[in-house]
C-alpha cells in the first residue's frame, strides 16, 4: 500500500495541469510550475508580453520558459513502473482476498469475508452477475447504435438548425399561452368594470326618486330634526296646523328617511377578487389539476391509506386484506383509482421529510407478484425494477439522492430538499414530467408511446413516512 501511494504521489507531481495526462515535452516557467509544451503554446499571450501560469495564474515571460529534462526522466521512469506493476485488481483491497460475489444492493464486488460482514445484502456469483450486466450493456450498445443510426448523414449545421426550429416553437407556444391569458384577465376585468359601473347607476336612479318624491329634496336625518327642531319652538295653535306634515293620524313620522345600500364596497365586490377570478380561470385553462386518489385494491398489504384515499404510510404490520390480482405482492406501492388513456393530467405529491419514496405513474399492466431488484434483466422473472422498459416513468429519492428512473437511472442535483413534486402527463404527446412544485422548476422529463392506460403510481418503504396528495390551494 505504501507503494502504491508513492506512485500515485509521483503520478500527480508529472501530470499536466492543462491536459490532466502526464507530460509531454515538459517546460518549466518562471515560477517553478511545469506544463506540456504544446498545452502551454496554446494559452494567449496578455498585452502586456506575459502568459500567466495555469497553475498559480503568476505573470512570466516567455524568455523564462525554458525545457524541463528532470520531468522527461520522471515521466519514462513512471511509465516502466507502472509497466511492472502487477495487476492486483481481482483481489479485495480490505481483506486481500479474491473477489467471489456481486452485492445487488450496494453494486460492487466483495469477497468472502466482506460478504460475511453485510449479511443483509443479496448477493449472486460474480458469472452470474457479468452475464446479466452484459445483456444490459448490449441492450444500451443497441440503443444507441439506433440512435446513431437515425443521426446519419447530420452534421452540426443540421443540428444547429433543427434547435433553432425546437426553439421557435417552444417560444411559438409560450407566446400564445401568455397571450391567450391576457386576453382572458383583460375579458375579466372588462366585465367586473361593467358590473360595479351597473350596481353604480342603480344605486344612483335610486336616489333620484327618492329626490323626486320629496319634492327633489332628498329626506336625510339632518332634514328632519331641523323640521321638528323648528316646530317645537312654534306655540300651540302654529304647531298643531302643521303637524300632519310631519305625523300620520296613527302618530308615525310621515318623511322618514329612506335607508340605501349605496356602499359600492360591500356585496358582491367584496369578495377576494383574485381568488374569484381564479375560480373562474380554471374552467378556461386546458390543463388543471386532476384530483388524484389512491385505489386500496392494489395498496400493498404493509401500506395504510387514509379515508379519503390521498395520504399513503408504512405501517407495523402486514394487515389482513386478500392477495387480489390488482395488489402489489411483493412491492411497497399503490396506484390511483384512475386511469389515463387521453387528455393532459397534472397533480401534486407532497413527499415532506419522507426518506425513500418513488412517485411517478405506470401502465395498467405493471408486474404487481414479482420481487424488488435495483436493475432489470430478461431471462429473470423473480425480479422486477421500476424503469419505462417495466411500464414505470418516476422520479426516486433513496440514500439522500434524488434520481429519475431511466434505464440507467440518472441522478438529479437538486438545489435544497424537494417537498412538494408535481406530475405532468401528457398521453397524447407520451410525456411525463416533474416539477418542484414549491419553486415551479423543471426536474425531468420521460418521452415514450403510451399504448394502454396510465395510472398515478407510488412507492414508499420506510416507517413512519408518508405520501400524501395535493390539490392545488392559491
């Protein structure tokens, strides 16, 4: 192991900063760093006649580059020794014992005795393994000579002009979204205008025959003490001859003033205008939230739902339902009631602080008796992974990565913790994508040919976690 430290210290010492391969033709600087000759060629020469070191980025002359032949005879040294070396890479490096299986859960060789130290991993026969990675990799090699295959003949010009078309109808369809919404909120505010401004010349005919019918002097409180102020200082007679203009023969008030609702802001315009034009928005726009709930029938035994069929956990135990053709056997999943054979769907998940879930949707016919594997293979039916190939497009979180569940699977660096995911289907077009729901950010997207019904789909695995499905809130 010493040794093998030593060469790998000498290694760096002789490698290129520039290339990252070991030098050729090694030139020294003026501040002591050595680069490929032709690597430092290539760096432009600043105003000021000086080229500045790729490695400490110090300003030196060209007059004090100069041939380094110490690094040439390190550089061949290294190359005979690592000639010589010999290959310890069939052994475990822990133990210094052969290799002899393949951990399906953590991907990587173990020998014997590390085998023994992780008695909870599923382990197969290093043969067995090769052979099901190489069907595999001849599965992606096929696909990306098809790949290759339909790019024949295109060179970068084609491609350049095949982006810029995308980008055209991607900004094509953007604009016609934003200008379709205006058109609507402009419709919107149009007709609220119209509404307050009806309400406002009612509220005003109403006060001008209340006018009328008091010889266009409207009847106010202030108009009426003053009328019964002045006939209280009257003597008996003047007073009684003018009472009738102010009581009935019952002794009721004759003009009492006529109460109005003249207060624009209450009724009908003090409701939550956004929220009331929302309401009224969701009927416009093409694609509104789907209410998603969870169908029991094919929940896990293990998993628990709520009531209303939105909320799916882990529980203690495996409860007493009957193992019916739809249920997931062997594999902690549900899927929703519903499913898609048409039309665009979108709805949301909130995932909190649950720490191994995968959500996403599945075709109507997705193995539902098979055990858990963290690959496919064909010539296994004991095993079933969640991929496109299985009828399967979902984003996972597991150990702190959040992944897509391509064939491979892709890692998705994400900026913060993702709570809230949104789904976006599209049938038609065989789209599926997801979103941060909190942020509206894009964070993948599947592309495949939808051929049968397509059904919400969730896993969940830990205890004390939980799925839960949203509808959309202002």
């Amino acid at each position: 192991m010493a040794c093998e430290e030593e060469i790998n210290k000498l290694k760096e010492q002789v490698t290129c900063a520039l290339c990252g391969q070991l030098f050729k033709e090694p030139v020294t600087m003026g501040c002591g760093h050595t680069s490929c000759k032709d690597c430092l060629n290539k760096i432009v020469i600043g105003k000021d006649g000086k080229v500045s070191c790729p490695t400490c980025s110090a300003d030196c002359s060209p007059v004090d580059i100069v041939d380094n032949e110490l690094a040439t005879k390190l550089v061949e040294t290294l190359k005979k020794i690592l000639e010589l070396k010999p290959d310890v890479g069939d052994d475990c490096q822990k133990h210094n014992l052969p290799y002899t299986v393949f951990c399906l859960d953590d991907m990587r060789l173990m020998c014997d005795k590390m085998a023994k130290e992780h008695p909870n991993c599923r382990t197969i026969p290093i043969k067995e393994a090769a052979e099901r990675f190489k069907e595999k990799l001849q599965q992606a090699l096929e696909n990306l000579e098809t790949v290759a295959k339909e790019n024949v003949g295109r060179d970068e010009q084609m491609n350049l002009i095949d982006l810029k078309n995308q980008g055209d109808k991607v900004r094509d369809k953007i604009e016609t979204a934003f200008i379709s919404l205006r058109k609507y909120l402009e419709k919107e505010e149009i007709a609220v205008m119209a509404q307050v401004e009806t309400q406002e010349e009612r509220f005003l005919q109403e006060l001008e025959e209340s006018s009328a019918g008091t010889g266009g002097n409207p009847v106010t409180i202030d108009h009426l003490t003053g009328d019964i102020r002045k006939q209280l200082t009257q003597e008996d007679i003047p007073l009684l001859k003018n009472i009738s203009t102010i009581f009935d023969r019952t002794g009721r008030l004759v003009r009492k003033p006529k109460e109005m609702p003249i207060d624009l802001s209450q009724g009908g315009f003090n409701l939550p205008l956004q929220y009331a034009v929302w309401k009224r928005t969701l009927k416009y726009i093409d694609t509104v939230p789907t209410a998603v709930t969870l169908n029991p029938l094919t929940a896990n035994a293990h998993l628990i739902l709520s009531r209303d069929g939105t909320e799916v956990r882990v529980g203690d135990k495996q409860e007493d339902i009957p193992d019916n053709p739809e249920r997931f056997s062997r594999w902690l999943s549900v899927l929703g009631s519903q499913g898609f054979t048409s039309g665009r769907h979108t709805w949301e998940v909130e995932v909190g602080d649950s720490t191994i879930w995968q959500v996403g949707v599945a075709k109507g016919s997705v193995p539902r008796k098979r055990g858990f594997a963290p690959f496919h293979w064909q010539e296994s039916r004991k095993f079933f992974t969640p991929e496109p190939q299985a009828g399967v497009w979902a984003l996972a979180l597991q150990d702190g990565d959040y992944t897509a569940l391509t064939s491979p699977p892709v890692q998705l660096l994400l900026k913060g913790k993702l709570r809230m995911l949104g789904v976006y289907l599209d049938y038609a077009a065989g789209q599926v994508s997801f979103y941060n729901s909190d942020e509206m950010t894009h964070l993948h997207t599947f592309k495949d040919k939808f051929t049968e019904a397509i059904f919400p789909y969730f896993y969940i695995a830990h205890k004390g976690d939980s799925l839960k499905l949203h509808t959309l809130g202002l």
